[in-house]
C-alpha cells in the first residue's frame, strides 16, 4: 500500500473543532484534513475486469474552525475517488482548491461565514464559493459545483488536482451556475441553471462538449426562489420554481431562514434545449418541495420526469404544517417518495403518479449514458428521516415503482455514498454493469468501498475494498467511463 500523507492538525479526530459547533463536523460527519493516494488495498471478493472508470464523490469538508453556527451545507468541497482500471482499484482525496479555500489555507484560520449566518453576496459576512455539492463528467473532465450558485471549478478526474476555475461557462445576472447541471452523453452539451434573489431570480444555458457557453438565457420568476435541481430530455431542459423562498426579513438582516408556502404549486418550466426565454411553458403540480431528479424523457409529446418528491409535513387534520416543513427541509430531513410528473407540450395536460408510497428514497442514479432518454432503472439510497444519513441501497423500476432488489450492512450502523451505476464493458443491457458507493460503518468503524452487480444488488457486495480512513459523509457523486476521462491513457 502506497500512501502520501499529510500530518493531521486534529488532536480530536472524532470532534476536531470540539462539540460546540452542532452535530455535522463530529463522530462520523467529522472531517478529515489530509490527503491520500493509496494503492494495493486489500479487497474481499474480486474487483470485476470488466470494470473500467472512476467514481467520484463530492462533499463539504470543514478546513478550520468554523465562525458562527455551523451548517452541514458549510465547509470546503474534498473530492474522493476510486479509479478501477483491469482489475485493480486505486484511492485519493483531495480539496477543491477553491480561491476560498487557498485563502483560508494562507490565513490559517476560517475566513468566511456560513450558510446560517449569511447568506450569497453578503458584503459584512460573505461566504466563500465552496464547490462542494456536485461532480459530473464533462469535456474529459470532471466539474463540480456548488449549491448556491458559484463558479463552476474543472478538476482532473484520476489526480484530483483542480486544473482552474471555469468563469466562462456561466454568464449574464448570478453569474454562476447551481449544482445538478446535467450532460447529455450523445450530444456533450451541459445544461444548468443559475439562481439568485435579485430579477428575474433565474437563468438557464448550454455549455458545448468543447466547454464554450453556447446559450444563455433569464428566466422570469415570480420572486425569490431556492430550487435545487433541473431535468433534461433529449430536447428540453426542465426548470424548477419552488414554494420555497428566504425570509425576507431574515434575508435583509444577513440570515439564512426559509420558508415553504403550500398555497403556492410547484412549477416546472419546459423549454427547448436552446430555446429563447419567451419559449418556456410552465406546468402546476401539487405544492411541495423537490431536491432531485432521476432522469427525464420524451414520449410523444410528453415530457415525462421522475423524481423524488419531498413529501410535506402534515398536522393532525391532514393540512400541510408549513412551519415543520420548512425546518426538515433547512436541516436535510428527508421524507422523500419516487414519483413520476408527465407534461404535455402541446395540450397543456398534466399529471401525477407517486410510483412507490412505501420506500423514503433519494439521491438517485442512472445509466447516465442515456441522461435525457428513457431509462427503466434507477439507483437509490433509503434515508434516514431524522438526519443525513443514508442507510442502504436500493434499485427502483422508474415506471412500475418496484423495488428491485436492496442491500444494506445494518439499518442503525451504515453510511451510504450516493451510488452510482457503472457500466460494465461492452455493455448487453441498460443495466449490465455495476453499482458502486462508499460505506462507513459505525459500529464495526470499517470504511469500505463496496461494489455490486447491478442486475441483483441483494446478493450484496461481489467486492469490498477496505480503506484505512473514514470517508466523512458527502453529498453528490458521479461514474466518469474510461473512455469519458481526457487523462485515462497518461
């Protein structure tokens, strides 16, 4: 085993900061603050031949000692990965080296205030552009993103090593783009969105396969809103306007709060892919919330999207408890069921069909290969109602709603990476390949990266390499083929 190792600042591993600062920087949400590469790791089972890529995933990993309440959204983006390459299975990490981050590595102390006690373009507590929310494959590269909207970064998928910051691809009001962009692999156009409180509150556009912005858009919306998510079809981008808003009050004083109106419905705006503003449609859907999508696609005139649907707190009388829903939404408690959403581009109809009522599950996957074309599969976690933490994964029919087949170490001890499917070569099926996801476990404090056969996840792992290191719980990842990496040959 191979390793360069950077010596630990944390006399506290479980709780570097101490336990003042709220459950996400202890036990295991603690971060770590240093970087590995690590090879010849011991594996139980057989890592598959026929597995060739890497998955990344990426997260907020605090650098130093927040200022003020701190929020799980907080902390510098650390991308960690796992490149499988004929058989052999290497590991890294490393943090996005941000111009935040290089600050704060300069100063040697946190210089920036959190999600809790600011807010974006704050002048008196401004937040750093953390670019830890999301990874996707793009032009060779991976880019990640951040949440809030910020400045797109591209990071070299084996290295790690953050080639520069992408200004260019993001243009006009926000000047940024939001996680969850999404990359069409037959054309390698990347659509995404940007978000803001000043009008008109949104924008949309296209980046080629080249990494030239090729359209950019504003989008209208009614007032200030915090969507989070977007779909693509073969043709159309899907936009998402929310009954979610800051507190404008809260908002004026520099606070984050948020609140969830359900007399409002939830919108989703249908636009040809490089259509003008004027050629958005807007379809009324029943009020609720929405963090991610699945995949989308076209069904003759129907545009057709499955998602997770955040299903709203009710009160005794079945009412909508719009107090209790937006404090689950702001703390990333999730009650989260598959749904699938249809809209009708040439009559205007609509509908709606919760797939499957029994299973709270988010953070989904696919066959990104066909991102914006029908997909029958998708990969899941199921999460935990009361915190962020992901306790299984699970394989979900996108048009029936049928569970397919599910696997977890231990309800009460896991901590699941969002997972991933991954091809396997020459592929016979949609879902011929694997499935791949890290996974802490708490009691038995062994990290793992675990790798299942997609056409029957239940029969557990067919290979789990054992990491030396906690992998702190992260947000998105993504599965980057071989051939989708420019470095692979190097």
């Amino acid at each position: 085993m191979s390793s360069a190792q950077h010596d630990s600042r944390f006399a506290d591993p479980q709780a570097p900061f101490g336990r003042e600062h709220g459950p996400h920087l202890t036990d295991a949400f603690a971060p770590i603050d240093y970087e590995l590469e690590l090879t010849d790791l011991p594996v139980e089972g057989e890592i598959p031949s026929d597995l060739n890529g890497v998955y990344l995933r990426n997260g907020p990993n605090q650098q130093f000692k927040p200022k003020g309440v701190h929020h799980y959204f907080d902390g510098q983006g650390m991308i960690h990965s796992g490149v499988f390459r004929n058989g052999t299975f290497s590991y890294r990490n490393k943090w996005i080296r941000t111009e935040g981050w290089n600050q704060n590595e300069a100063a040697g102390e946190e210089l920036f205030w959190g999600v809790m006690n600011s807010h974006k373009a704050s002048e008196d507590k401004p937040m750093s552009d953390a670019a830890n929310t999301d990874v996707i494959g793009h032009a060779g590269n991976a880019v990640v993103s951040w949440y809030l909207a910020g400045i797109p970064h591209v990071v070299d998928p084996l290295t790690l090593e953050t080639l520069r910051a992408a200004p260019e691809y993001v243009s006009g009001p926000g000047m940024g783009m939001s996680a969850h962009c999404k990359v069409d692999e037959h054309t390698g156009d990347m659509m995404f969105f940007d978000y803001f409180t000043s009008k008109p509150h949104m924008s949309y556009g296209v980046v080629s396969a080249e990494g030239k912005l090729l359209h950019h858009v504003p989008v209208e919306l009614p007032g200030d809103r915090l969507m989070h998510d977007m779909g693509v079809s073969e043709n159309y981008s899907i936009l998402h306007d929310v009954p979610v808003y800051h507190d404008e009050e809260a908002l004026k004083a520099g606070r984050h709060k948020i609140r969830f109106d359900s007399s409002l419905p939830i919108r989703f705006g249908v636009i040809p892919r490089f259509g003008a503003a004027d050629t958005i449609q807007w379809f009324e859907f029943s009020s609720c919330f929405l963090y991610h999508v699945v995949n989308c696609w076209e069904e003759g005139d129907e545009v057709v999207m499955v998602a997770c649907r955040y299903m709203p707190a009710r009160k005794e009388d079945g009412s909508i408890d719009e107090e209790r829903t937006a404090r689950m939404i702001a703390s990333l408690e999730m009650d989260a069921r598959l749904w699938c959403y249809r809209m009708n581009v040439k009559t205007g109809e609509t509908s709606e069909t919760c797939l499957n009522a029994d299973h709270n599950v988010e953070f989904p996957s696919y066959n990104s290969a066909e991102t914006g074309r029908y997909t029958e599969w998708a990969y899941l976690v199921d999460h935990d109602p009361k915190q962020l933490r992901w306790t299984g994964i699970r394989k979900m029919n996108t048009v029936t709603g049928e569970s397919a087949g599910e696997w977890t170490d231990g309800h009460a001890d896991c901590w699941y990476s969002e997972p991933w499917f991954a091809p396997a070569d020459n592929p016979r099926s949609e879902d011929h390949g694997y499935v791949v996801s890290f996974c802490w476990n708490a009691r038995t404090e062994v990290q793992e990266l675990q790798v299942f056969d997609a056409l029957d996840i239940s029969k557990g792992p067919v290979a789990r390499v054992k990491l030396p290191q906690r992998i702190p719980p992260g947000f998105h990842a993504c599965w980057m083929k071989a051939s989708q990496v420019a470095s692979w040959a190097a």
